[in-house]
C-alpha cells in the first residue's frame, strides 16, 4: 500500500485540544512580534499585564466551554471508531431502508423473524409505486440477495404463523423467478435478531418476543468496523446452519 493511500485517525477530542494549544500557540507569536517596544514583562502596561488582560478571559471562556463538551466529543469518537453512521429509535422508516437497497450493487443479506413486512415494504409486484419494488429492481439488476428467517414451529403466536406463510409463499416466488441471485433459508430457533446487510452498510437490532420489530431500535453501521462484525459472523453462522 502506498504511504499516500494510509488515513490518519486522530479522535476528535483530541483534535479539539490540539486545535486549542495551536491558536495559543500562534497568539503567543504574534504577541511578541507586535507588542509594544520599550515595555518590560512585569511592568505596568507592560507585556505580562496585557497578555493576561487580552488573553486569559479567553481562555478561560474557552477551557470551561471545552470541558463541558470534553464527554460529550469522547462519546461522538468512540461512536466513530465503531462505524456507527446512525441509531435508529424504531425500524419502521421504510424510505431509510428502501434508499439503501434501491443503491444496492452487489449483495442484500437479511436475517430477520419472518420477512413478511420487509417482502410487502421492498417486494410487492403488485404495487404502482416504485418504493415498493426496489427489492425486485435490485433483484433484475443482478444484486445477490439471500434472506434467512426463523422455521414456523418456532414460531409461537398464531399472527407469527399468518404471517410464515404469506412470506413463504412470496420467498417461493422470488426464488422461482430468480433462481441465479435470489436464496432462502429457515433458522432452527425463536427470533433474536434483525441483521440487513446491503453491500458495505449493516443495520442491526434486537427481536424480542412481546413487541413488534419496528417498534424496536436499530443501529446503522458499516460491515468493516468493530460493531458489525459479530452480527455479519452470526448471520453466516445462522445461514451455514439452516435448512433450505
């Protein structure tokens, strides 16, 4: 790798500090090349007296202004260095998640509880509107997609198992119509999480039984950082696993 092509991650804290110690720096500077000739440090008037009058109310206004925020910046860096791009306090934004797959390239993975809202959200081929199509033009584009959802006996309530066999019948479809980038596959036990991978961005979150997936939260990161990684391995775990 050439030395032009390695980043430089400095965290953002950090960058503040220096940023502060620099314009001390370059005041200091410009104070003893412009300052009065003829005055000594300790004098009245003198060097000392008006760095303290122009200088130290300043800084003081500015360290207190920087320590304030100081959690706050080391929060947004440890949020940075775990590539998250955004945390999303319910799934139920399908233009957020249909504008990731409408620019879909390669692949669209998704593991989820039985896919039956993500299939009538992104797959519905009887819908006049685009939004609603954007799984199928991804698919006629030859993105891979692969979807991996629990078995309906585990599958407790009965509007879980209404909703097994609508998305069943619809998964059947697509990959009748698709049979060279379009697979499906059931996991062998209850919902836990909701992973969507589409190319490098990864949405992650939780599945619990008595509430309904998009009323819970969800976290958009990217498929390199330290955050999805586990879940992208889960879900390769899960797909290896399950039954076609």
């Amino acid at each position: 790798m050439s030395i032009f092509e390695k980043r430089l991650t400095i965290p953002l804290h950090v960058a503040i500090l220096l940023m502060l110690v620099l314009l001390l720096a370059t005041f200091l500077v410009m104070f003893w090349f412009f300052s009065p000739l003829g005055k000594g440090w300790a004098s009245p008037e003198g060097y000392l007296y008006v760095l303290a009058a122009g200088l130290v109310p300043g800084l003081v206004v500015a360290t207190f202004q920087y320590l304030l925020q100081w959690f706050e910046f080391r929060e947004i860096s440890r949020l940075r260095a775990l590539k998250v791009k955004e945390i999303l306090l319910t799934r139920d934004d399908s233009e957020y998640y249909g504008a990731l797959i409408s620019n879909a390239r390669k692949t669209i993975d998704l593991m989820g509880g039985t896919a039956s809202r993500f299939l009538e959200d992104f797959a519905s081929s009887s819908s006049p509107r685009e939004e609603k199509r954007v799984l199928l033009a991804a698919l006629r584009s030859g993105v891979v997609v692969r979807i991996i959802v629990a078995h309906e006996k585990h599958l407790d309530k009965p509007e879980q198992k209404e909703k097994f066999a609508i998305a069943a019948r619809r998964l059947a479809e697509l990959s009748n119509e698709h049979p060279n980038n379009f697979e499906y596959r059931y996991y062998k036990h209850a919902p836990t999480h909701i992973v969507l991978r589409v190319d490098d961005d990864c949405l992650v979150g939780p599945q619990f039984p008595n509430i309904r997936s998009k009323d819970t939260p969800a976290v958009h990161t990217v498929c390199d950082g330290a955050f999805a990684k586990p879940y992208i391995q889960y879900l390769e775990n899960e797909w290896e696993a399950a039954c076609g």
